[in-house]
C-alpha cells in the first residue's frame, strides 16, 4: 500500500505494528493489515501461541501506518507519512491500531448504549459533541494497544479539530498519548492519571474531550460499533439494522446451539423454529439462516471485538455443540479438557473414548479453534512428539522463527520427511498451535518456494541440482540477487521456474516482508510479466519506473505505447502488481481506461473505482458485470483485498445468471456436482480436509451450483479459444501466462462458468471442494450458447 495515498478522513483505519525485536528468537510483530470489511480470506480462524518466551523487552522504534479506504465520504489529503510519531522503549506492545471516526447518529447510538455506565445515565452524547465542538469538526481518535500477553487496553477520545488539514499529527498526538497512557497503567496509575497523559499528549490548537473507555478488558464501545460495521460486510446481512446487529450479537449463543450439522434449507427453518421467543422477536428466519451459513465469519466477529460481552458465552456455545456432535454430554467433554488440564491425558491417544478421539482426530481444526486456552503446551508438545518424533519436534523448535525455516529444517530432517511433517493436517494444525501461525508460515512459505524453484513436472531429461535451489533461495532471503540473468548463471531452469511462478514468489515474498530486498528482481519480473501480456521490452522497462503515469508514458512514449497496456489489461495489471512498490495510480488509470473501452459511463466506473461495486452492479446487467469481471477482480485484488473478496461473490453469481438459460438444458441431462451447498459453504473432502478448512477458511459455492475459489487464484488468464479439453485449456493457459506449456507446481488452472477465463489456484484447495469446473460446460456447448 503506496504510504502517500489519499485517505479519506472520514472514516478511515490505520493499523500500526511495533517493529519488534525479540531477544530469545520469537518473532513478534510481523506488520498487520487489518480491514474493515470481512472476507472469508481475512477472517483467520488461526489460533496463535508464540514459542518459548522467558523474558521480552521489546523495543517499539518504528511505525507502519497504512490506510485502508472505505465508504463513500469527502476526501481529504493525508500523507501518511507526515504522522509524527515520537519514538519511545515500551515494553510488550506489540500492535497499535487507530481508528479515526466520524461522529453521526450511528456512532451515537453505540457509543450511548456502551458507554452510558461510565458516563452516566444523563448525559446527551450528541448534544456534548455539537455543544463541545462549538462549529468545529468533531472525530473520534480510538487507539488500542495490543500487548504481547495478549490483553488489550483501549483509549477512546473525542478530537475537536478546527482545521482538519492537521489531521495527521493529531493522529499522531493520539498514538503518542496511548502509549504514554499505557506506560502509566502498567506502572500502576489510576484513571484520572492516564485521563491527564492522554489530554497533555495533543498538540497545541487542539483538545481532548474528557472521555475515556474503561482501561480493564478496554474491547468495549468503539469495538462494538465495528463489529456492527464488520456484520453489515457479510454476504447476505448488508441491509442490516443496527438494533438487529446488537441482537444477533447478543444472542448469538443461542442461535449457534441450535444449529444443525445439516445446512439444507428444511433443516435451518427447523432450527429456527426451536429458538426462543425472545430470539425470533428480533431475529428473522432469513437473517438466522444468513448467520448460520456464514457462521465462521460471524463468530470470528464477535471473539475478535467480544462486542457487548458476547465473546465467553458464543465460546462457551461452540464447545458445548462439539461435543454433542462427538456423541458425548458436555460434562464428559468437560472432563476430557480437565484431565488435559491437570496433565492426567498427556496426549489424545490417551483418551479411552474411542468414538470421541476419532471425532477429534476428524475435526482438530475445531478441536484446538474451541478449546486452544486449555490445550497446555506440554500437550501440545507431547501430541506433536508423538506423531513426528522427538528428534523432529525438536529440529522444528529450533528452527521455526527463522525466516529460512525450511532450509535450516530440510539440512536436519531432510527434504522427504520434512515434507511428510508438513502435508499431514493434524501435524500443521497442532504445529500452528504451538508456535503460531507467522512461525508456521515460515516453514509452509519456505516450501513453496522451494518446490517452485525445483520444479520438472512435465519436462523430460530435466534435472534441477537440489542444492542449487538451496543456494538460490538462500541468496533471495538475504536480498542479494538484483535479477534474473544472476539465477540463470546457477541454472536456466530455476530462472525458468521463477518467471512461471512469480505471482506466487511475489505474494510469498510479500507476506514474508522480504520483497524490498528484491525490489530490483521483481521489477525485472513485471517487465517479463509484461511482455507476455504482448507489451514492448522498452515500453515495459520504462513504464515500471516509479511515479509513471498515463500521461507520462503518453508524453515520453507516445499514445500507441499506453494503448499497448490495453490490450490484456488483466495480465498488465497482475504484472504492474510484482513490484515491490506498487504503482496504484498507474493501475488505476489503467483500469478506468479498460472500463471505457467496455461501453461504462463515467459515473459507474468512478463507484467501481471507489469499491462501490454493489451500487454499480444495480445499474449493470449480469453481462455486462460479467464481461468486466475480470479487470475489476484485478484491480480490487491489488488495491483492497476486503473489496476483492466481496466482489468475487458478487462476480461468481453474475456469472451464473449470465448463463442461466444454458444452465436449465444442462441440468437436463448433467447433475453438478455437490449442487445440494448451491448457495451455502462446502465442505472439503479427503484425508486433508481437516487442514483444508483451517488453512483457507469457508469456500463458499454460487446460487447456480459453482465453487467460488477466486480468493485464493494467484493468477488469472482470458483464453478466448478454450474446448474445454484440460490438457489443451491447461497448456493454452500456461504459454499465456509464462510462454511455455509446462504447469506450476501445487498449481492447477480452473476453469470458470463465463466459458473464457480460468483462474490459477492451489490443487489441495481445487481438489478437496468437489465441484462441476467451467470445462464440462465448455464441453456441453456454453461457448455457443451464450
């Protein structure tokens, strides 16, 4: 995210992660980008325990503030970078997160209803802000500190700002106070006092309004009106009333209890139907069968924010359902958790149940996902001995918070029985839970990797020296190699490798934090990127500088120049994206001019732009929000994910309306398969399925019967010429994207239902969900039909 990029002042969130720097090897305080809108690709269900910390002073130096946008409100310019912040030591801080509110009716109401105990029962919130204000403009600063332990402290201000131009060192002034009120909390100071640090914290020409959450649980107030704002992002719950999203939060525990295994529509209106007065009074049976299909979501919602206390009893729910659906009362499941607790089941093949531990064994995402506080470590530890030995539990400790796990595990354990370690579900689920899912990333990221580079699927007499990819990634996570001519001289057929794989090396490296390093080898990969897409070589190495812009590349180039990044726009925008530095604007230039060519107005394109697309998708017909499908699903990809991944439900059920007329002569004759979750969550199969789930969260499927993967494709192509022959689509596919026929490793391409796109996705994930692909339709003659 480009750090001087406009943000709207609004309603904008800024997430600020301590820069950290553990003394005992654990890594704490890798950057987080957290969205305001939920998607089933952000909501981790992921539960995270550090490895062995004996004593941390961590020191917080640095700030990586960076904006998400939403909604539609006035901007105002804020460079990111003019937020001063004051660099001082703390102690356990290990995420800051800001959040800069407007004060409107919705804001109010919350506010009231979390606040009225500290407060009092009199005040008039919106009186006090108008009144206090005295014609300025009125925002609410809300900084949370996130401690190491994993409390959290809140404070919670009202900001009066006569000229909003200031805004960045107020927000500035804000993170400085917190951390000065935090420091005073733990050093035992009383409210009043922290009150004092947060009021003696803004610069002058500015105040503080004397209001404060309370400190102790500080997941109150503010936390509540976002989980309100995060409930009306889910698919399905978008027109919800606030009053109805306070009532779902709080009987939330209820509906999950009657909650049925079964998600047929029979067997929700049934549950319903076995709810409370009290519930039903202010939940609708539409918005009851919403919450269900989209429970992981939800839940994750209300245990993030413990919006109005929920958060203990939905846990309580989800526990008690666990072990009613393993056959067993909730006293005997509590039981089991006691004697894990008191070390008396050292491990889960200690339990005498039979039925109970193969249910566990069955659903460990669920399992550690419920119970993970009572889960000692010494259980942990002794499952995870006990399945992969103590040897390789062992090399797996040591090596873990290293970014270059992998390797430092493949020289111990070797590379066949690290990889056995690594595709057993269980093993992961429990190794995720142990050292957390950053540490767990460093392994599963490192092979990746690896098995890219490696990779001779497909070419005969290819031989890849296994200690030249070694030294290859070696060199790429200490930032020594500048280009691909460097890993050429080591072996052509690892350049090979990285150029067919580099949307999947970018995004790695990325996550990773390790792209930077490498920003001189992910330009020269944009610029092959670009040539595939049928650009020039020096149109391509000009146009990746930094700060270009359409009319520079029109100035410098001439208009035949910019019109050749039209032509595939889709492979233009993914290659653009390698960068280490994305250039957003370019990106957006480019998408804007697509959506020109494709007939759009002015007005429609700006809403798309703006990530609007449900109020553009009502003046669009299915065709047409169809044929634009793609370039939009690009450009939200690379400049808000949230967005993207909305988008993607949108996109998946204007591609089936689209071609509903051919759909009703297939079903004629073709059953799609697993048609029975059409509309609702899947769920994936096979001996992995277990990790599957934890792994990529809920793949949703269409209102027509298709899986919904494009969350997780790494890689998008329009083919206008596919038979819907794999081997054939496939090969097309491949030489469009990289130039030859040979496949990625872990990677399958999978056709979509529009007849003319295929999207690159992992093969775990396409082969776990079972599902009818766009190439059996291809076959049946969509591409004539429509």
């Amino acid at each position: 995210m480009n750090l001087a990029r406009k943000v709207k002042a609004g309603l904008s969130l800024f997430t600020a992660s301590a820069m950290l720097f553990s003394f005992t090897g654990c890594e704490l305080g890798k950057a987080k980008q957290e969205s305001s809108t939920v998607s089933q690709a952000e909501v981790s269900k992921a539960t995270n325990v550090d490895a062995d910390v004996n004593d941390i002073n961590d020191a917080f130096v640095e700030l990586n503030i960076q904006p998400i946008v939403v909604n539609s409100v006035d901007t105002l310019e804020i460079n990111v970078e003019d937020i001063v912040v004051n660099p001082v030591n703390v102690k356990g801080i290990q995420n800051i997160e800001v959040e800069v509110i407007p004060i409107n009716d919705d804001f109010i109401t919350v506010a009231h209803e979390n606040f009225v105990s500290y407060y009092g029962e009199d005040i008039d919130l919106k009186k006090f802000f108008i009144d206090a204000a005295i014609g300025a403009t009125a925002v609410v600063v809300m900084v949370t500190l996130t401690t190491v332990s994993g409390g959290t402290a809140t404070f919670f201000g009202a900001v009066l700002v006569s000229e909003m131009s200031k805004a960045a060192v107020i927000i500035g002034a804000a993170i400085d106070a917190a951390v000065s009120g935090y420091q005073a909390y733990q050093e035992g100071g009383d409210a009043s006092y922290i009150i004092g640090h947060m009021l003696n914290g803004v610069a002058e020409g500015f105040k503080w309004s004397a209001i404060l959450a309370p400190l102790t649980g500080g997941i109150s107030g503010i936390k509540a009106l976002r989980a309100v704002k995060y409930l009306k992002k889910v698919p399905g719950l978008e027109q919800l009333e606030d009053k109805t999203a306070r009532a779902l939060i709080k009987n939330l525990a209820k509906i999950i209890k009657e909650a049925p295994e079964n998600l047929s529509d029979d067997a929700l209106k049934k549950a319903y139907k076995a709810l409370s007065k009290e519930v039903t009074e202010e939940i609708t049976e539409d918005i009851f069968m919403q919450v269900i299909k989209n429970e992981s979501a939800i839940v994750s919602i209300v245990q993030k924010t413990d919006a109005f206390g929920a958060g203990k009893g939905v846990r309580q729910a989800l526990q008690e359902r666990f072990w009613k659906r393993a056959g067993v009362t909730d006293e005997v499941g509590k039981t089991i958790i006691k004697e894990i607790k008191q070390q008396s089941l050292k491990n889960l093949d200690d339990i005498s149940e039979p039925a109970v531990k193969e249910y566990i064994n069955k659903n460990m995402y669920e399992f550690v996902e419920y119970f993970g506080g009572s889960l000692s470590k010494d259980f942990v530890d002794s499952c995870l001995k006990n399945s992969i030995s103590e040897e390789a539990y062992q090399a797996i400790k040591e090596t873990i918070t290293d970014e270059k796990a992998y390797l430092r595990l493949i020289e111990k354990l070797g590379t066949s029985q690290t990889d056995d370690i690594l595709s057993d579900s269980s093993t992961l689920i429990m190794l995720q839970k142990r050292f957390g899912a950053d540490n767990l990333a460093n392994l599963r990221n490192g092979r990746a990797v690896f098995n890219q580079l490696s990779n001779t699927a497909g070419r005969t007499n290819v031989t890849i020296n296994p200690d030249d990819v070694v030294k290859v990634m070696e060199d790429l996570f200490d930032g020594n190699i500048d280009n691909l001519a460097q890993i050429e001289k080591i072996d052509r057929n690892i350049a090979a490798n990285l150029t067919a794989s580099r949307d999947l090396i970018s995004t790695t490296f990325k996550d990773m934090g390790l792209v930077k390093k490498s920003s001189s080898l992910f330009d020269d990969l944009s610029v092959k990127g670009l040539g595939y897409a049928g650009i020039d070589s020096s149109v391509a190495n000009t146009i990746i500088g930094d700060g270009m812009t359409k009319q520079k590349i029109i100035n410098d180039l001439g208009q035949s120049a910019y019109d050749s990044l039209l032509k595939n726009p889709d492979l233009t925008i993914q290659s653009l994206a390698l960068k280490a530095n994305v250039n957003e604007s370019l990106i957006e230039e480019i998408t804007t001019d697509a959506l020109k060519s494709n007939g759009l107005s002015d007005d429609i394109i700006k809403q798309l732009i703006k990530g609007d697309s449900l109020g553009a998708a009502e003046q669009l017909t299915a065709k047409q929000l169809n044929d634009i499908g793609n370039i939009v699903a690009d450009y939200y990809k690379y400049t808000d994910f949230s967005t993207y991944s909305n988008f993607n439900r949108q996109l998946a059920q204007a591609r089936g309306e689209n071609i509903s007329a051919f759909l009703k002569e297939y079903q004629k004759d073709f059953t799609i398969t697993n048609y029975k979750y059409a509309g609702n969550l899947m769920s994936p199969t096979g001996s992995n399925a277990n990790y599957i789930k934890a792994k990529y969260g809920d793949i949703y499927m269409s209102k027509s019967g298709f899986a919904i993967f494009d969350d997780y494709a790494i890689a998008r192509v329009k083919v206008s010429d596919l038979t819907g022959i794999d081997t054939s689509d496939i090969q097309k596919a491949n030489r469009l994207h990289h130039g030859t026929s040979e496949s990625i490793k872990g990677y399958t391409w999978h056709h979509l239902e529009d007849g003319e796109t295929l999207i690159l996705i992992p093969t775990e994930l396409h082969d776990a969900y079972k599902h009818t692909g766009g190439a059996s339709l291809i076959r049946e003659g969509l591409k004539e039909a429509v």
